[in-house]
C-alpha cells in the first residue's frame, strides 16, 4: 500500500515514510525533526537532507525554525501533501468498499472471521509469537 501511493505520488518509499511520520508527529502535538527521520529510516545525515531537498522541492514538506532549539529545525507537512494523501485514500477506500460489498451476504460472516485470524496471526508475529500464541525457543534452550 504505501509503495502504491508512494508511486502514485511521485516519490520513493523512504521520502513517503517520513512524510507519513512528519504528518503522525503534527496530528500527536509533536515537532517532527531530521534527526527523527534519520533515527526512523536509519539513514545518515546527508540522506536525511537529500530527502528533505526532495520533498521540499516537491511541495510536500516545509522547513522552519526548532521553537526551542536555535540549531534544529521543525518539519511540517503542506496542505498540498494532505490534499495529495487524501485523493489517493479516497480512490483506495472507494475500491476496498466495492470489493467489500461484492461479497454475498451469506459469505461475509467467513470472510471476516478469515480477517480476524490473519490479523491475529500478523500480530502474533510482530511480537514474535507462534501462531499457538507462545514464544519459539531459542535453539540455546
């Protein structure tokens, strides 16, 4: 999903990661910095300017002034990026909510108990479960 819309708006996967954290940042209250996007996309400083060169170049992305901190810079999303994610939400939600609703009535109560395991199934594998719920042994015991 996010290499889609990533293409779909014209830039890589790493520059819409950080314009997807700089927006979580300003919806939380919290200043988005470079320093946050190189901790997050484990990238060096100066891959950390390239991409903002990139995105700032592209309308997506403004630099300012750390309020705080007269060395740092806050970063903040353009209503241009908003309007841009937006659209492309929209187009992918309206596809989900037509394929969604071509599911035959008597057919949905099994769809959606086969989300629910594979949800189940993807979070016990981000903590790092087996799909009994238990922790796979280190093979040192």
């Amino acid at each position: 999903m996010r290499r889609r819309m990533s293409a779909d708006m014209d830039m890589n996967v790493s520059d819409m990661q950080a314009l997807q954290h700089v927006i979580a940042a300003e919806a939380q209250g919290e200043p988005a910095t470079p320093r946050d996007l190189s901790a997050l996309l484990g990238i060096s400083s100066a891959s950390t300017t390239k991409l903002l060169d990139r995105l700032s170049a592209s309308g997506h992305l403004e630099r300012h002034p750390h309020p705080t901190d007269r060395r740092a810079l806050v970063l903040r999303s353009t209503p241009h990026a908003h309007s841009q994610i937006r659209a492309r939400m929209q187009r992918m939600h309206s596809g989900m909510e037509q394929a969604a609703a071509a599911v035959p009535p008597e057919s949905r109560a099994a769809v959606v108990a086969l989300l629910d395991a594979m949800a189940s199934a993807m979070a016990g594998a981000d903590a790092g479960e087996g799909s009994d719920g238990t922790r796979p042994q280190s093979p040192r015991g």
